[in-house]
C-alpha cells in the first residue's frame, strides 16, 4: 500500500548522505572552519511523518533515547519555519529513526531539510528552494545540501554548492557503536586546518581524503578499528568527522559479500549512492 503526501501516513525520506572526502582550508575568525567536500545521498535513511496543526505548536510525538525533543533538528526546524513565515501553524512529528546519532551520515540534518521541505508544503508557504536552504543554514552547516537534494561539490562551511554527477556504486556502510562529537573534532588541536584547495579533477586522481580522520581514530578507538578492518576489504573512508566507515563496490551483491564479513559489535547496512535525494523525487511528483 501506498500514501499520498497529504496524508498522515506519508513517510517522507530523510537519507543520509557520505562526505567522500573533507578537507579543512581555514578557519574563519568567527570559529567556523572552511571546508571543501563532496556530498552524495544514500538510498537509506530516517522517515518523517507529519500531521499539520492549527494551533501553532509543534510536537514531536515519540521518543528518541539521546535527542531532546527541544534540541530535535527536525523541532527546531519547524519552529523557525513557522516563524518566518508567520503562518502561526503547528505540526505533530513523528520520526522513524535509522541513522546513527554522532555517526557522521547527516540525520539530524536531513531530518532537518525533510521537515522544511515537508512543511512548507504541507503550510502552503510558498518559500523557494534558495530561500528553504539559506533557512536551513541557520540550523546547520549540512543543511542546505539536503534541502536541494543534489550531489554536490561544497565549499565555505559547506553552504557554497555546485552540484556534481557522479558514478552511483553500492556502499557498505559499518556504524561502530559509538557516537562522534562534531564539536570535538573540529575542536581538536590536531586537526590539520590548512589543506591546499582542490578540484573535482583532484577528487577523481585520488587525490584527497578526510582529514577528521586521524583526529577521529586517535580518540574513538572503536572508530579506528572499524577503519583498520575495512581497509582489509578495499579504500575505506570515513564520513564527516564519523563515526561511520564506508567500503564502495560497483555490484550489490560485492557488497553485501563483504557485509557479511562485518564483526558482529559493529551495525552495518549496504546502500545505493544517489546524486538526487528520494526528496526530491516526492516534490517533482507533486
């Protein structure tokens, strides 16, 4: 059985997406890093169901273990959204949660995205594309990629974005049990604040990498042993700062062969890379 988008059942998709690689340029005096990175989306992710309200509040109606509901991305994004556009409507949320918190794959930030995009329809309140992702900015550097929906080369804080085609391979996906702070990471000491600027074509040499990386290893151990075993298996990276490791392969079956090699302390899932979110799809549909 399917669902409209109007109707309460209507689970809109909030996929994750890999950094394939994250180098950091600069830092900004306001204490935010320049970064250049590539965005690509995955066929799994988190599900959002909504229920408009006309009594302005917004609710989100099921726990989630770790994610205050008044510190919920997805809350926080409904209210602004509510606010700017002065429409004084609510919503009850409600959230399907597969992507790890702390697991560097965007959910919180995709769930973001999905809650505008949603809304605004959903509100009728007419805001454009451009106009969602510089709302987004302002709930998260990550944001905006989601809300556009495409694959992209990013720059700035990772708000600057030019959108890329790429080769879409099947990826393994290993989630240490552990959750990365961000905040942390980009804190460190340690982190190498001064990578040359690249191209595409530097992308596509081989040519860059993920410099949260040693940062990430050296204190989450369980990070590094992830890194370690998949290395075994093929090139593996780590997305965003972490703490999850992805292996490509251009079969599923190639992948879901590895899958099965995993460690049992470590969850895993085998994805399609996407250069247009399921997003997407759902507004043209529309």
């Amino acid at each position: 059985m399917t669902f409209a988008p109007f109707t309460n059942e209507f689970p809109w998709p909030a996929p994750a997406k890999l950094n394939l690689f994250l180098h950091v340029t600069g830092r900004r005096k306001d204490g935010y890093h320049e970064l250049q990175t590539l965005f690509q989306f995955l066929d799994h992710g988190d599900s959002l169901f909504f229920v408009p309200r006309g009594d302005g509040k917004v609710v989100r109606q099921n726990i989630l273990p770790g994610i205050d509901p008044e510190q919920d991305l997805a809350v926080r994004a409904a209210r602004l959204l509510g606010k700017l556009s002065g429409a004084g409507l609510g919503a009850d949320i409600r959230i399907e949660k597969h992507l790890p918190i702390g697991g560097g794959l965007g959910g919180g930030s995709s769930n973001a995205a999905t809650t505008l995009v949603a809304l605004n329809r959903l509100w009728n309140t007419g805001f454009t594309t451009a106009e969602l992702a510089d709302i987004g900015l302002q709930l998260g550097a990550d944001v905006p990629v989601f809300v556009r929906g495409l694959a992209s080369w990013a720059e700035g804080v990772g708000e600057r974005l030019a959108p890329v085609e790429m080769p879409e391979p099947w990826y393994l996906v290993v989630v240490p049990d552990v959750s990365v702070s961000t905040q942390e990471i980009f804190q460190a000491p340690e982190l190498k604040r001064d990578c040359p600027r690249v191209t595409l074509d530097d992308y596509l040499a081989g040519r860059t990498g993920n410099v949260c990386e040693p940062v990430t290893a050296a204190r989450y151990p369980q990070v590094k042993a992830a890194l370690d075993w998949a290395r075994g298996h093929g090139p593996a990276q780590m997305s965003g700062t972490g703490a999850s490791v992805f292996l490509s392969f251009t079969e599923r079956a190639l992948a879901s062969a590895a899958q099965k090699q995993v460690p049992a302390q470590w969850k895993s899932f085998v994805a399609r890379g996407l250069n247009r979110s399921p997003l997407t799809g759902i507004m043209r549909g529309l």
